[in-house]
C-alpha cells in the first residue's frame, strides 16, 4: 500500500488526522458503507473541494451513526464527527479531509462524483475473503432491504432481503460475489421503473434481485452478518415471530457453524 500518493492539508495537520496504514476488516467494512450511503465529492480541479457525505433514514439510522460510524472514523482515522440532520432528509456525517479523500479513492478505488458508472468492488479485496466479507457487510447494513411480512399470516414472520442499485453492473457484482462466498439462492438481477416526476422519463431505473425466506435470511447471518442494530432488532424480531415453529429451529442449528 503506497501511502506517498495521501497528502495532508494544514487542516488535516491541525485535526490530527491518521490513516491506516493496512487494509483492516473495519477499513473494508467503511468501504462497503461508503458505497452504500456515501458520496465522494468530484474533482472540481482548482477549486479544492474534499467533501465526503455518508447519510441514511434519520427514521432507524441514528443508532447506527452515533455509535458504529461515528466511532469507526474516530478509531481509523482520528477523527472526530457528530452525527446529524444533513438538510437533504437523510441523517448522517458530512465532513472535508484531504487525506481521508485521498485515502478512499486512491488507496481504496472508491469512485467520485457520480458513482453508479464506476462502483464496483475495490481491487484491493478481492484476494482477500474476509475482507470481501466485511466490504458486503458494509453494502448490507446500507443498501440491503430487510423486512418481515406477513404471508396470510396475523402478524410479520416471513423474511424479505433485496439489494438494489442505480449500477446494473454492481448489482450483478454483488449477485454473484454472494453465490461465490456460499450463499445458495434463487433469482436474478432484474431492472426495476420507479415513477419519479422529478426526472424528465417520469421514472428512475434500478436494478435489484431479491432473496426471500428463512433460509436466506440465516445463510446472510452466518456468512455475511451485520452491524447495523436495525437489522438486528428486525432479526430478534424473526426469531420471536417463530419461536413455535420446529423447522427454523432445525434450520438455524444446522447452519450454526462456520
């Protein structure tokens, strides 16, 4: 890792601001959440701009964004952020760095700017399993859907997963990376119109696959995993909701190792 090509601002200097200097599991993880909710900003060539944004639903974010995240960037690069209402209805962490800039798009590859022609998973994972791992895990504690429904059934006891992107190509990426890391399930990537009078076509393409039931959801809990305490208050949730029910208990013992 070539850290000649990270240059630190005065600012940086005067903050204190660190950078890695190894690829970690929770320098993976960021990476993933990056790509997930973050925007880099784009090279605006003289015009120095070195913003990076990172925001989700201030409904079932907060948690996650004043403990996990928050505490993330204090442990890997020194600094230190105060989650918040970001005025664009998303709440999360807006901040300029240099350096951190230059760590995440250099060091990394993550793309700035527009993102969605250029995401993929950074190079630099790619020989290293557990690194892929906590890079996904990030995407899931992000851009993953995870709801329970209820099927005919009094209350929500049926797990619905989905990721979904602007990228057609990353989605894919992410389809298949799930299958190489041993995850067995159905479907396809498929594009999906969302009406939105904003745009001048009157709808917003994206490009989803799906992966429903039980099963699924405890192959994501034993190879993937998750941060977020959303997902885990939504898994307690499951687990309560078929407590009763004789085949998950069999399902979740005999997939408990690993």
């Amino acid at each position: 890792m070539d850290l000649s090509v990270v240059e630190f601002s005065l600012n940086d200097i005067k903050r204190g601001i660190k950078v890695p200097t190894e690829i970690t599991s929770d320098v993976a993880y960021l990476s993933g959440i990056l790509a997930g909710d973050g925007h880099i900003s784009k090279d605006y060539g003289n015009k120095i701009r070195n913003q990076i944004n990172c925001g989700g639903n201030p409904k079932d974010e907060k948690e996650f964004y004043k403990v996990i995240i928050k505490n993330l960037w204090k442990t890997l690069f020194n600094l230190n952020l105060e989650p918040r209402d970001l005025g664009d209805g998303t709440y999360g962490i807006r901040f300029e760095s240099k350096a951190i800039l230059l760590f995440f798009t250099k060091i990394i590859g993550l793309p700035r700017g527009k993102k969605y022609d250029y995401l993929k998973i950074p190079s630099l994972f790619l020989k290293d399993r557990e690194l892929i791992l906590h890079f996904i895990r990030g995407l899931f504690d992000t851009d993953f859907g995870f709801c329970l429904c209820k099927n005919q059934h009094a209350k929500p006891y049926y797990p619905e997963i989905c990721f979904d992107s602007k990228s057609e190509n990353f989605t894919k990426e992410i389809w298949k990376t799930l299958k190489i890391l041993g995850l067995n399930f159905n479907g396809k990537v498929y594009r999906v119109y969302d009406p939105d009078l904003r745009t001048k076509a009157g709808y917003t393409t994206t490009y989803r696959f799906d992966l429903y039931g039980h099963k699924n959801l405890v192959q994501i809990f034993r190879i993937i995993g998750f941060r977020h305490p959303k997902h885990f208050k939504k898994f307690q949730e499951w687990l309560g909701a078929n407590k009763d029910n004789e085949r998950i208990r069999k399902l979740i013992e005999n997939n408990s190792g690993g």
